[in-house]
C-alpha cells in the first residue's frame, strides 16, 4: 500500500515536469521492431479473460494501387480467407471456426484509403490456439496463394459487395467525395475499386500488389493476451523473423488533401433521397499523435470541445425546431487529415431558414465559444467520471488494439491508463474558455472548404442556388449575434419529502444461483443478486406485460411517443435541462420503456450514487410532466418523418411484409401524418404513461451490482416499496401471426440494380422455453453457415447473407426464422432455390452438418463463458428468465450439458418442423426498370 503512494506521488511530481516532455510509454506493453522492420505490440490481459485479439497492420490500402489495380487491395483482402500456403481454399475459415471463432464478429478484415486491417479473436485457454492462430497470420503477411479458380469465385462476391453498396447513398457520395477529395489521390482512389477491373484483371496484377506492399517493413501485428507476453514475444520473433524484407519495393508515397482557397459549392438532388441535408466540411491537417504533455492537453482541448459542441447542439433541438437536428464535430477520418464537419437536417418549409439558423448558431460559438457556465459544467462532470474510475483489471481488447493503431500508423505512445486519467485530472484546470475558443477556431479557417445541400429531386425548385447557399454564409458573417444564455432554474432537491415507505413481506433465497427474492407490500417483486463483474456498481431493471398493446386502441398514438415525449421533458419541478444540470457530476440515471407489450425502467449508477438512482425513479414514476415546446417539436419531427416515408422507395415494400407476417407493430408501421396530427396530444401523454405506471403491482425488479444484499432493504423499503399499488389493465389485444397461408411479395423500385430478398418462415407452433431457444440459435449458426459456403463461396451469388430465428412467448407464441440477402437481379430465383436446397438437405440429413453443428457449440459455450460473470449478462438473462416464467434455472447450472445433448438429428427434425413445415412469406423487392 505503501509503495503504491510513492508511486502516485512520483506520478503526480512528473506531471508537473515541463510542458514538452515526452509522455512515458505502458510499462506493460511489450513493443518492438524486427530487424527485417516487422512491428510487433503485445498488451497483456490479466483479468481472467481466456481470450486473445489479433490484429495484423498493412501500412498500404487503396493509395498504393496503380491504375491498373484500382480495387486490388481489397481484393487482396479477401483472398486472405480463400487459401494460403498451409489453408487452401476456405480451410482458414472452417479451421477458426472449429476453434469457437465466428466469421464476421470474431474473423474480419477492412481496407480503406491508408490501411488494411485484418482481424482474429480467439479462445486461448491452450497456448497451442494462440500458436495457430499466428501462423494464420503469417500465411496472410507473406504466404497466400491466389489460386486462379478462388480468384474467379471470388469476383462474384466482391462484385456483389459493390451492388450492395448501390443506390441513393452512393450516388449521393458519387456527388460529394469529389469535392472532398478535390484534386487528390484520393478521388481516384475508392477502396471498393472500378467495375471493369474487377471483372477483367489477371491474377499476376494481383499478385503484384500483394508482393510489392505485403513486406515487413510495412507490416505490424498487435496482441491483447492472456498468455505469457514474453513466450508470446518469443513466438512472434521466430515467425515473423525470418521473413526478408525486399530490396528493391516501390516507395511508399504520403498522400494529403490539396489544399484550395475558395469554397467549393454544390446543390443536387435524387429522386429517391429521403432527407434534405445541409452541410459544411473544412478539411484539416490531421492531429498531432500524443506524445508530450502538449500534445495531450490539445487532445483534451479536441474533446471538450466536441462534447461542448454535442451539448450545445443537444440543447438547441430542445428550445427550436427551425430544423430537425443539427451537429458540429471534428475528427481525423483520413490518416493525414482531419475534417470539421458541421451541418443540420431540414424541414421542407423551413430549408433556407434552417440553413440560416445553423449559420447563426456557428457565428454563435466562433465568436464567443462557450460559456462559463457550459465550460464548467462539463468539467464537473468530466471530473467526477474521472474520480469514479477504479483502475480495471479487465482490459477491453477492442479500444486496446485501436490505441495500438494509432501507434503503429502514427507512432502515438500508449499510455498507462491510470496515468492518463491522473494526468488528465492535472490539466483540467488549463481547460478554460479563452484556450477552447482558440482551439475552436482552429477549424474554421478560410479555404479548404466544402458546402453541400441535398435534397429529394420533388423538391429541387425549393432548394437554394450555389449563388444563395454562398449569399447565406455571408449574410451570417456580418449577422449581429449575441453571446449564449441558457437560465435555467433549478429545484434545491428532487424530492421535496420522503415517499411513505412500502415493507419487504416475505424472502426466499435459490442457493443454485445465489438469488434473492423479496415481495413488497405493493405487490412488486424484488430479485437480487451480487455481482463483482463491475465494481462499486448497481444495475436495476423493472418490467410487467401490459404496454401500448393494453391501452384503448384510441390512445394507441399516443402510447408509442409517451415514452419518448416524457423522457426529454424531465420529472416533477424540474425540466429537461434542469435535471440534467442538478444530476451533472452524479452517475445515476433511470430511463423508462413503454413497448408493444411491455413498460418497465432501467436504471444504474455507482454504489455512492445509489440513493440519488433510486430517487430519481420515484420522482421519475410519480411526477411525469410533458414539456409543451418539447411536445411541439416532436409533433413536428415525427409528423415530418410520416410525411417522408410516403416518398420512401422501400416503404410498400416493408408494410407488405409487416401485413404478411403479422407483425406485432405492423399498426405502427403504417401510421399517417394525418393520424399523428389527429391523435398525438398533448393532454393525453401524462394520462397514458399514468395508466401504464399507476400500480407497482406485479412489477418484477432486478439488481445486479457489488453490493451486500441486506444494505439495500432501506432502500427499496423506501422508494420501490412506496410506489403506488392497486387495479391495472392486464388484458392486450393479441396480434395474430398465424394466417397459414404462404405468401409470394414481388414489387419494384429504385434505380440501384441489385434485387433485395427477404425468406421469412413462422409458427405458432413453439414453447418457448429451454432446451427450445438452444435448439433455435443452433439451427440459426448451422443455417447462416452452410448458406455462406453454398450462396457466397460456391455460387458467388451474394456479399452476405442474414439468418435470424426469433421466438417469443410475449404477446403470443411465433417461431419466426428470417433469411435476407442482396444479390443481381438475373439470380435471384436460383439463388432462392439453393435456400430452400440447403433447408430441405438440413433437415433430411443429420450427418450433412456435423461439422458445423460443433463449431456452433464450441461458439456458444464460449460466448457464454466469457459473458457469465459479467453484471450486464445477469440482468438480461434473469430478466428474460422472470418475464417469459420460464421452468426452471437450468441455464445458469447446466448450461454447457443442455448444449451438448442437442444432437444434429434434433436441428434435423427442428429444422423441418419449424422452418420448412412452416408457412412461407417470399418477398422480392426489384429494380424499378424490371417493371412491365
């Protein structure tokens, strides 16, 4: 303990060292450079986790293709994962996921403008796996093959992943990306590359590619372990060693944004756009990597300021609708330049003076920055995060290995994570309005700027001109504006007396689960259970059946916004804005739900907050109140939204699906304009959430936290057990979801040429219980692999393809398994046939998927070791558990037994009974040329 003082103290005399000394590296991680110039960063992980993360660098990316290759880095990507010298074929996939890893979450890869990035997570509990899976790596860094046949398949599935891409989005970035990447590599650059090359180059231009930029001098991989990181680093130096490095490799150039002086404008429309959107973008130099005390204060600088801005534009949407959202940020998306991008969403009869708005609003903040008031309450509440924070034991893989990214492509240091936080608490106090208007400032200087305004093509007369859009900035320019004020008045507390406190009845205790259960004298039901997955933390959910499904249909509107209406206008005395600044620096926090079928809370905040949590639900649950500008403004934005889904291009489509399948929202997928405008009322928020929360009677609640059991029972005595009890409305009117009668949906829309396919297969037929949810996420993992290798890596038909089941016993019983795709037009129907193929040969042959069936459960029983001790993996599934009554606990006592004993004649016979004996809704959605 001693030590551990003396150690602080020491941190805390080097922060006050002079200003441009360089930062002192994570003593616990492991770096180092091979002498063939391979990186290597190796981040120990010592909080029990049995996982390791890999990432492999590739300093090259889109920039680096020559003309002829436009696309190759990508397509590089890809042959990754379809042979190498030790993996042909797709052997690497099938090998990981025999391990637990899952294709696509834990198995990936990207390519952008700078980089390639490729990924593996793994189970590591036997060093052996950790061992394999660098040798994975190292067949991807020097050693893949390129066979001529794998290339050929493989251009079908990259050229499906640019259909995928198509439509309004890309011709919209078809429009901007040229005027952002003005006069640059960039613009010539697109990582999914050009179709013609696609389809026409060789393999030896390919190779090329590979050969030339796939040296280790360019190369870095980056573990976070659980293994002994200096056996680790052994492993590493006698792989990746051997490895030469090239002689004579072509240079690897920087490429920058062209800087330009004037500011580029441009107006356009599409006729299937949904939204219309104004923007600016100022390009930047990127930001200095972090490595002196210096460069860490401008980083906070750049925090603060984009939270400050997030805030600002938060409160704006609160007190104006002249627009339907606005927001400024900065960031450095491109590895040598960063971008400030501001801009605002707008409305169809307020364009110019939304625009306008927005304008005034970032005079506003270049003139004056931020207040006081706004500066100061951030850093309390930045402040009071800060000094919650305990150091973790569990390291997040995923934010380790981007900081470890940052390293290798910009030679930022990684910093201890203590240290930062220490460090960052000592600069808190150079955080002030005259460095942060600075700061501000930065990113609005002349030139280099882009403005943009898009729109539905219905409405191209009523968009402003390039000449008006420039008139407006200048107009702003000269604008009289006036500093920030925001008054807000403040109650002293958040509940001006004690509740009458309720009594616990009766306990019971299940030793198999360590659960506790305690009844209320209001008819509320209590579940506890300590967790230590998150320190000196409480986690609290509530839920009942009932929902908008048990109000009178009159109020059905009503229902679905009184959630959201009520949880933007505050409780009580206070507003929005008022509670938000009285809770400033505190971490408690309780939301509340109103779904289709169920109302409920969730609720957290640190063992010393706990009181104020509990507070804040009472008065949250007694004293709803609706805010009349909030209620305006959102009338409007959810009365704008209906209006623009007329418009949509997919809107008949998913309606004609919701009609189908018999969706349990389908009332809500087809609400009007007209009904909004008629049933949303103002009066009528508070009464609706009122009905749904005037009794606490058969509200189920649970904690999970680090807490001891018996210091709660004050607590919930006093807030919980004071909740009003008495008569509610049970009874839901109950969707109907069987219609037995298949379905075919064919309709046509859009320009984009690519057909959107949607298989859904459903029953009534299911007790949704354990082992039956088992058998559902195994027939799902079986399903969503064997249509990859038949759909993807034998036809070379789609980029991907989703596989859902989803049961539910809640409002009604339905089994729904849903099967959705992109794919060429001209395929469609062949590649419909091959589901059905592979569902009719899952369900004839047991021995078609053993393979894939114990990967399937070597995934799961993995995911669920790695969840078990977590609080958020509790509350959810003590929840499910309690809400749906299932039978017994067997899923947190024979969770791994249960998954066993599934054999593949059981998802044989599942399969037939609840997919194929289901009844079938087929919907196609084709392009609009396609029509007779």
């Amino acid at each position: 303990m001693k030590k551990s003082c003396f150690l602080f103290v020491a941190l805390l005399l080097s922060l006050l060292a002079v200003r441009a000394q360089v930062l002192p590296q994570d003593p616990k991680l492991v770096a180092g450079v091979l002498k063939n110039g391979f990186h290597y960063y190796i981040y120990p992980n010592t909080s029990g986790s049995q996982q390791t993360a890999i990432q492999l660098f590739v300093n090259a990316g889109s920039l680096q293709e020559r003309d002829d290759q436009r696309g190759l880095a990508h397509f590089v990507e890809h042959m990754a994962f379809n042979g190498s010298k030790n993996y042909p074929k797709n052997e690497v996939i099938t090998f990981l996921e025999s391990l637990g890893v899952k294709f696509g979450a834990d198995l990936n890869a990207h390519t952008s403008f700078d980089e390639t990035v490729y990924k593996i997570t793994i189970d590591s509990k036997e060093k052996a796996n950790l061992a394999k899976a660098l040798a994975i790596v190292y067949d991807w860094s020097f050693n893949l093959s390129f066979d001529s046949l794998e290339i050929e398949k493989e251009r079908g599935v990259i050229i499906e992943e640019w259909r995928t891409k198509q439509g309004v989005d890309a011709r919209m970035s078809d429009q901007t990306l040229p005027l952002i990447f003005y006069n640059s590599r960039y613009a010539e650059r697109q990582p999914i590359g050009i179709l013609d090359i696609l389809h026409h180059f060789q393999r030896p231009t390919i190779v090329d590619f590979y050969q030339s930029w796939y040296r280790p001098s360019l190369l870095g991989l980056a573990i976070v372990t659980n293994q002994d990181v200096k056996e680790t680093e052994k492993l590493i130096k006698n792989l990746f060693g051997k490895a030469k490095d090239k002689k004579q490799a072509p240079r690897r150039e920087v490429y920058t944004l062209k800087e330009h002086q004037d500011t580029l404008f441009k107006v356009y429309t599409d006729k299937e756009a949904n939204s219309i959107d104004f923007s600016y973008i100022t390009k930047l130099p990127a930001s200095n990597a972090v490595n002196t005390k210096a460069d860490f204060l401008t980083s906070m600088q750049h925090r603060v300021v984009n939270s400050l801005l997030k805030k600002r534009f938060d409160r704006l949407a609160q007190l104006d609708n002249e627009y339907k959202s606005a927001s400024m940020s900065f960031a450095d998306l491109l590895l040598h330049n960063g971008l400030s991008i501001g801009g605002s969403v707008l409305y169809e009869d307020h364009i110019e003076s939304g625009i306008r708005k927005f304008l005034l609003e970032k005079e506003r903040l270049v003139r004056y920055g931020f207040t006081k008031q706004e500066i100061d309450d951030y850093k309390k509440q930045y402040q009071a995060q800060l000094e919650r924070a305990q150091p973790e034991k569990e390291v997040h893989a995923g934010l380790m290995l981007a900081s470890l990214k940052n390293s290798f492509f910009t030679g930022e240091l990684l910093l201890d994570k203590e240290y930062s936080r220490v460090l960052t608490l000592s600069l808190l106090d150079k955080i002030d309005s005259v460095s942060l208007q600075q700061h501000l400032n930065g990113y609005f200087k002349p030139g280099n700027t882009v403005v943009i305004l898009s729109g539905p093509t219905r409405l191209a007369q009523a968009l402003p001109t390039q000449e008006h859009l420039s008139a407006l900035f200048t107009e702003a320019a000269h604008a009289k504006v006036s500093p920030w004020k925001d008054q807000v008045e403040i109650p002293e507390q958040l509940l001006p007396k004690l509740p009458t406190a309720g009594q616990v009845v009766s306990k019971s205790f299940n030793e198999a689960i360590d659960l506790h259960t305690w009844t209320l004298s209001n008819g509320a039901k209590v579940y506890l259970k300590k967790s230590a997955g998150r320190k000196e933390h409480i986690q609290l959910t509530a839920f009942r059946k009932g929902g908008v499904l048990a109000l009178d249909s009159a109020d059905y509107i009503n229902g679905i916004y009184a959630k959201d209406i009520i949880g933007a206008s505050g409780a009580g005395d206070f507003s929005r804005q008022a509670l938000t600044k009285y809770l400033n620096g505190n971490s408690a926090s309780s939301v509340f739900v109103l779904s289709q079928h169920r109302e409920g809370l969730s609720a957290s905040a640190s063992m010393k907050d706990m009181k104020t949590m509990f507070e804040l639900l009472y008065l949250k649950w007694t004293h709803p109140r609706v805010d009349a500008t909030v209620f305006a403004n959102f009338k409007k934005r959810t009365l704008d939204a209906a209006k623009e889904k007329v418009y949509n291009m997919t809107t008949a489509y998913y309606q004609a699906i919701g009609k189908a399948v018999g969706a349990d929202d389908n009332e809500s997928n087809e609400i009007s304009a007209d009904r909004i405008a008629k049933d949303l009322q103002l009066d009528r928020i508070v009464p609706v959430f009122k009905e749904r929360f005037q009794s606490a009677s058969d509200f189920d609640f649970v904690l999970i936290g680090d807490f001891d059991v018996d210091t709660l029972q004050p607590y919930i005595e006093q807030y919980i057990g004071a909740l009003p009890a008495g008569a509610y409305t049970k009874a839901q009117r109950k969707p109907s979801y069987s219609q037995n009668v298949n379905q075919d949906i064919l309709l046509y829309a859009g320009e984009a040429d690519k057909a959107t396919v949607n298989l859904f297969f459903q029953t009534t037929d299911v007790q949704y219980d354990y082992p039956a949810i088992l058998f559902n996420e195994l027939m799902e993992n079986v399903l969503k692999v064997k249509l990859r290798k038949n759909l993807r890596e034998e036809h070379s038909g789609v980029y991907g393809v989703s596989v859902k089941v989803n049961a539910t016993s809640e409002p009604a019983n339905l089994i729904r398994t849903q099967i959705n795709f992109s794919c060429e037009p001209s395929r469609k129907d062949f590649l419909i046939d091959q589901v059905f193929v592979e569902l009719a040969h899952i369900a004839k042959d047991p021995n078609y998927f053993t393979e894939e069936l114990e990967n399937a459960k070597t995934q799961m029983i993995q995911t669920y070791d790695n969840q078990y001790n977590k609080e958020t993996f509790w509350s959810a599934e003590l929840r499910n558990h309690i809400y749906f009554q299932f039978a017994n606990w067997n899923y947190f006592t024979d969770y791994k037994k249960m998954v066993q004993a599934i054999s593949t004649a059981d998802i044989s016979k599942w399969t037939q009974e609840k997919v194929n004996k289901a009844t079938q809704v087929k919907a196609v959605l084709m392009p609009e040329r396609f029509k007779k």
